[in-house]
C-alpha cells in the first residue's frame, strides 16, 4: 500500500488533547459500481482502521463503502506520557497499511 | 478494444437502465439500526451534534464532523453514523478509546442522494443521543459509473 499522510505532533504536552489526521490512498469500491462490460466491481473498501499508543486503544473505525474514495479520519488522542503510536489498517482484499509514530510527553 | 457481440451489448444496455434493486435503503432501516445501537434505551437528542453542509455540489466526498459533548465523569464509547438515502445506510462506527482525547471525529463521506445524516453517540452509562442533518445533493455519488 502506499504511504498514507500523516499528520501527528512529536512533541506534545502531558493531559493535553492533540489531533491526528490521516489520509490513506484507496479506491474504496463500494461494490455498486459496474465496469465498461457492465460487469459489478467487487467491493474492496478499508474496512477497519485502529489507533492505539503501546497497545492501549485511542480511536478505532469500522468503516462502510459510504466512505469517500481515499479515506480521511481525524480525531484526538490525550497521553499521559511518551510512546508510540500505531496506525493500522485493512481492506477487503487482505491488503493492510500501518504506520508508527514516536511521541514524546512532556 | 473488446468487441462485444451485438446480443450481449443490447442484454448490458438494457440491464443498464434499470436501477439496480436497493439504492436507497428501505424506510425505518436507519430508525431500526438507531434503535439497536441504543439497545432498547431512551434515544436523546443533545450532547451530540452533527456537521454537514445543508447543500452539497458533489456526493462522492461531503466532508463530515460529530461532536460530543462529554461532561465530567462521563465517559463517551461509540459513535455511529447512518445515512438513510444511500444504498446501505451503514456509514462508519468510531470507537473512543481511554487514550482518547475528546469525542471529536471528522471523516468524509459518500450520499447517494439527498438525505438525511443520522448520528448517534453512546456513553458509557448507556445513554444514547442523536443528532441529524437533512441535506440536498445536486450531485449523487455515482452508483454505477
């Protein structure tokens, strides 16, 4: 999959809520759309997205095909102190995506 | 290019013209899904509020936020979104977890037509609020192309 963009503080103060904001390439084939010999495009959408920093969940979707073309997803997180934050997805097809970033509380 | 026999391209142009069954979900298919996330509880509305533009050009990307509100001592768990003009009106679930910092989401969405935008937040005492937003698509999000 290609890399997504990620936008994540690396420095953040303690108890202080940031946003995180990501951009992930996929088509998202909702499954509806037929191609030129009028045959139905397989669905293939990411269906699960997870956020968590050393293994405690922040923010986590399951998505649908209602879901735009090249799926954007921003939330906040809050930590108490610094680690590593983890991106993980996957799509129908098996296909899945991650990245990490280090954050460090001060 | 493939060359198609004639039969087959007039059977494909002709199954092409009719809409496929289920482009819109089904009436009271967003009321029953909004009453199986609350289980059974007491829907309300306010806590929760829902972002979307009232007139949108183009269906393939409206840019969406909910809110909650959380007040001290409540915990918020879940948010649902359903859209009950799209094909299946399931939209995302979002989940919040203890790292989270504030019941705030922002996605982008697809409408098949104009609608009505459902969103739903759970606490973690159970209570459920609700929140929508009728909106007009001069646009659709294509369904077939």
């Amino acid at each position: 999959m290609v890399r997504p963009l990620l936008n994540v503080p690396r420095e953040v103060r303690a108890g202080v809520a940031f946003e995180v904001r990501i951009l992930i390439q996929h088509a998202m084939e909702t499954g509806f759309r037929r191609d030129a010999m009028g045959m139905v495009v397989a669905q293939d959408i990411i269906n699960r997205f997870e956020c968590a920093v050393d293994g405690e969940e922040v923010f986590s979707a399951t998505l649908h095909p209602a879901i735009s073309a090249n799926p954007y997803l921003a939330f906040s997180a809050r930590l108490g102190r610094s680690g590593t934050m983890v991106l993980r997805w996957v799509d129908d097809r098996g296909g899945e995506g991650r990245e990490e970033v280090s954050i460090s509380v001060s | 290019m493939m060359v198609l026999p004639r039969r087959a391209f007039v059977l494909m142009a002709a199954a092409g013209v009719v809409l496929p069954a289920g482009v819109r979900a089904k009436p009271g298919e967003v009321e029953a899904l909004i009453r199986a996330v609350a289980g059974g509880g007491v829907v309300r509305a306010g806590r929760v509020r829902l972002a979307v533009p009232e007139l949108v050009e183009n269906g393939n990307a409206v840019g969406i936020s909910v809110g909650a509100e959380v007040p001290a001592g409540a915990v918020l768990t879940d948010i649902h979104v359903f859209a009950d003009g799209n094909p299946r009106p399931g939209v995302a679930h979002f989940r919040f977890g203890r790292l989270s910092g504030g019941g705030k989401v922002a996605t982008r969405i697809r409408l098949a037509t104009s609608q009505t935008v459902h969103a739903v937040a759970v606490f973690a005492d159970g209570s459920c609020w609700h929140d929508s937003v009728s909106v007009l698509v001069t646009l659709s999000a294509c369904l077939d192309d």
